[in-house]
C-alpha cells in the first residue's frame, strides 16, 4: 500500500510540473532506451530517472495517459 500512494504521488507531482506531451515522450523515450541528452530540466530528468528505474511507475505513468501496458505493446511490435 505505501510503495502505491509513493508511486500515486510521484505521478501526481509529475502531472503538475510535466505537460502531457512532455510525459508522453519521456516514456517513450525510456521505452525506446533513449538516454537522456543532458541539457534537459531537473523536472524532465528526475521523471525519467523515475519511471526508467521503475517498471511498476512506468505502466502507473502510462496508464494515467491513456496507454495501457506500455511494456506489452511495445515487446510485441515487429
């Protein structure tokens, strides 16, 4: 129950300080394994560092923009 309202919260603060676009690419991004270039913003690098080194945050954030198993679909393409 903690480790959800941790990842419920982390989200929350991603979707006040991230527009939806930019949460969108970043998990695609981490998806892809696109590094981060390094001349990104605290906000943006500290939500990749998040979800990169999360799954269950991950599919949370994906999830909250509409995309349901984000780790299936992609495993699954061509």
């Amino acid at each position: 129950m903690a480790i959800y309202l941790l990842v419920l919260s982390l989200i929350i603060m991603a979707n006040e300080v991230l527009a939806e676009m930019d949460r969108q690419n970043i998990i695609f991004d981490v998806v892809d394994g696109i590094p981060l270039s390094g001349d990104e913003s605290e906000e943006i690098r500290s939500f990749h560092s998040q979800i990169e080194s999360d799954n269950m945050m991950l599919e949370y954030s994906a999830e909250e923009l509409g995309f349901n198993n984000v780790l299936f679909e992609y495993l699954n393409q061509g």
